[in-house]
C-alpha cells in the first residue's frame, strides 16, 4: 500500500477506533443496580400500628434489608394505617412517612431501605470496622459480638456509650448460621448484611432521649 494511500485510511482507521473504544467502555458499564424501594408490592396493610412496626412488616413480607435509626423523643405512641394494593415498596413507605412525618427513608448502594428519624441517623452507624468476621451466633449473641468489634467499643467507650439490644420476653436461644467478613464497611453495611442473611430483613439502632447515651439495637 502506498504511504498516499495509508494517509487517506488514517482517518477512517481512527474513527473506526475511538468506535471500538466507545463501545467497549459501554459495553463495560455494570449492570445498573435495582432499588429495594422498586420492588412491586401485592398488597399490604398495617391498621393501628406505630411506624417502626409497619417498616419491619413490610421488610419481612417482601424480603427486603429495612434499616431504623434514630433519637426518639418522648412517647411512641402515634398509631397510624396504611392499606395499599398493586403498589411498590416506594409507595408504601411514602404513604408511612406521611402519617408520621417524623421518618424520612432512601435507597442504599446495597439495596437497603434506610430510615431515619428527624433526619439524624445515629452516628455510630458511620463507624469503619477495619476487619471483622462473624460466624454462627445466637439470636441473642450478635449484639454483644458487634460491640466487641475493636472500632465500635472504643467508639462506645469515647462517648460514654452503651449498646443493648431490647427483646420481648426472654432472649431468643435460636442459632443463626452467620458466615460473613469483610473490611472498611461502616456498622451500618455490617447490620444490612447480618439482616439479609439470617432473613429477619429488619434492624433499628435507636437511642432514647431519656437515656443519656444508650443505643438500644434490634438484629
């Protein structure tokens, strides 16, 4: 081929190129990640139940990681209900929401519902365990084996913090076959996966305000 030849194709040649190389990066792309909060709902109905009941409902009844974190202040006594068919999981936590305003929610980058309340989640959900591993535990363990966690107790510990979980009734003795580890994952992603796996889909972190530091935990 001759050189006059060659420069007339360059172009042709780099264009068919930066093509190739846009097409690649498309084709590159992760798949986009589904919202938990798209999720299509048959039917669902809470009539005359605090809010954090009807959050963990809907949790267990579509399968899906619902997050509540928090200070509540004064009594939890507004009851609300919600009757919703042929609807998203979206739309029943917006219908939640308004009748207790107190609730505001978002979709997480692991396809969690979290919730939080007045908009102020409890900053100990922020914390990074470095390194952790957590295996089979007792419904009643997984409390007290996070707070071990070196970066939770002494965060704990620097606020003057205490972490308990509150069960009705005596403490459950069911086993959970928990197998998980990871790094660099705030407790929040830990509590989300500990939820997943052991399908109860429902977690609150919540400190009441009468308590001077107590963050009540509920796996």
């Amino acid at each position: 081929m001759t050189r006059s030849a060659i420069t007339k194709l360059a172009p042709v040649i780099l264009l068919m190129t930066s093509y190739a190389i846009t097409q690649l990066h498309a084709t590159a792309q992760p798949p986009a990640l589904t919202l938990a909060s798209s999720t299509r709902v048959e039917a669902f109905e809470a009539t005359a139940t605090r809010a954090m009941e009807a959050f963990r409902k809907l949790a267990q009844n579509e399968h899906i990681v619902i997050g509540v974190s928090g200070t509540l202040v004064g009594s939890d006594h507004t009851l609300i209900s919600v009757k919703l068919s042929h609807t998203t999981v979206e739309q029943i936590l917006n219908a939640i929401t308004s009748s207790d305003p107190r609730y505001t929610w978002r979709d997480t980058p692991d396809g969690a519902i979290e919730i939080t309340i007045d908009q102020h989640a409890a900053p100990l959900l922020a914390v990074v365990v470095h390194g952790w591993t957590l295996r089979h535990a007792l419904r009643y363990e997984i409390t007290t084996k996070l707070a071990n966690f070196d970066e939770i107790n002494n965060w704990l510990r620097s606020h003057s913090c205490t972490m308990s979980e509150i069960t009705a009734g005596a403490p459950s003795t069911e086993g959970f076959d928990i197998h998980t580890s990871a790094s660099d994952e705030p407790l929040r992603n830990i509590l989300n996966d500990i939820a997943r796996q052991t399908g109860i889909y429902f977690w609150s972190a919540i400190k009441y305000s009468e308590n001077r530091c107590t963050i009540n935990l509920m796996p």
